[in-house]
C-alpha cells in the first residue's frame, strides 16, 4: 500500500517495485534492505522474497483511489530503473502516474543510464518529477548528465548520503538538490564543509537547496543518534523547494 513518510521532502510513499541490489558506495549501508529484512520477518505482504526485485502489479491502482493531490515518492524500498524491471511494466506506473495529474510523483534512481534510455522514446508525465542520487564523484557526478537529458519538468539530485567533497556541480537544468547525511549504527561522516559547497553552489546558480538531515554525525564531527543531529545547518533550516509547487 501506499503509506504517509517520514521523509521530510515527500508525502507518501508508493511502491510498485521493491527489492534492490547495490550498485556504488551510496547502497553500502541501505535503508531500504534494513528495513525489507524487518517486514519479511513481520511477514508484511510484498517482502515474501525478502530484498530480491518483486513486481507488484496490485499496486499499481492505489494512486487513482486517493482524490487528494499528494506527493508520492515513488518506490522508496527499489529503484525503478533497475535492469530487472521491464520496461513493459515502467510504462504501466507512468500510466497511472499520467492518469493522477492531481498528485506529484518523485522518482530517484541510481541507473541514470536506464532512466535516459527509457525516456528517449517517451514522454516524461508533467507531474513527474525525476532525480539521481550523487553520493560521490565516480559514481554520482556522471549521472547528472543523464538526467540533464531528459525533458522532465523539474530535475532533482538527491546527494545522501553526501561521503565526500564533490567539488564544482553544473547545475544547468537541475531544479532541486537535496543534501543529507547517512544515518544508521555503521554511518560514515558527512563534513560541514562539503555541505556548504553545495549550498552556496546552489545560491549562485538559482537552484533550490534542501537539506535533510546531518545523520549519525553531528555538525561538530561527533557520533550520536540522528535525532539528536537536527536538521539545521548553519544555524537554520534550509526546506526550499521547486517553484513548480
């Protein structure tokens, strides 16, 4: 089912796809496998091969019984544009995503490459919004590129967990860059200085800049619950997002 989040930039999650395999540093530690072991073991429906890639077609419809426009990210526990999911069944969530104008569907993924080959021969839904994590620069830098590519309306990156100084982003046709720190007992630090390059890259080249958590490191290089963390920066809470809503 599709379900409220406590992800601080989305509304609801839904996942037609879960499961997932890694495929740079950003995955070592992943949420999502953390939390599919927990619910296989709770016996939730959806998780009956664990973390393996599953299709759910029975959850395609769940957006069109919700008449109230909401934020969807769309499958927080998988990647869309994972090899095994056929793009015969992508169409059918774009389907229902096209058919839902009312709600706004975030898609994130770490296969820039499928993402663009998929779009190159279709149209992106208005309503659509799509995005590439960038945890780093071998890994994530390139797939902005792909991105850039595609004719969405609005064009995010998600850098969390932030493991290293990325250096000068192009952010031409980028529309919204999210910055988090990696939470969890096994977090690696993300420094305040690297989250202030982005920032101020941001500032100069009119992107909106979120920031969503510090994680299991503090501002001051210390180790502690995430909670205990916050979500201010520079002693504020940076929440823009796109003009688009």
């Amino acid at each position: 089912m599709s379900t409220s989040s406590k992800i601080e930039w989305t509304e609801q999650t839904w996942n037609p796809v879960t499961g997932c395999t890694k495929i740079s540093p950003g995955c070592k530690h992943c949420y999502a496998e953390t939390m599919a072991k927990r619910l296989t073991a709770m016996g939730a429906p959806g998780y009956e091969n664990g973390f393996k890639i599953s299709l759910m077609p029975e959850r395609l419809e769940q957006p069109l019984k919700r008449k109230k426009p909401t934020v969807y990210f769309v499958n927080s526990m998988s990647d869309l544009f994972h090899e095994e999911v056929p793009f015969s069944f992508i169409d059918k969530v774009i389907k229902t995503i096209t058919l839902t104008p009312q709600h706004t569907y975030q898609i994130l993924t770490k296969r820039a490459d499928r993402l663009s080959e998929y779009f190159r021969t279709r149209q992106v839904p208005v309503n659509a919004w799509l995005g590439v994590s960038v945890e780093d620069k071998v890994y994530g830098m390139p797939r902005i590129d792909y991105l850039r590519g595609v004719a969405a309306k609005i064009r995010f990156l998600s850098v969390e967990p932030l493991l290293e100084n990325i250096g000068n982003i192009d952010l031409k046709g980028i529309h919204w860059v999210i910055v988090g720190g990696e939470s969890g007992p096994k977090a690696r630090p993300m420094k305040p200085e690297w989250v202030e390059s982005i920032q101020r890259q941001c500032e100069q080249q009119d992107v909106a800049f979120f920031f969503k958590q510090w994680g299991g490191w503090g501002a001051d290089g210390k180790k502690r619950a995430k909670q205990h963390n916050g979500r201010q920066f520079n002693g504020r809470t940076w929440d823009a997002m796109p003009i688009y809503l």
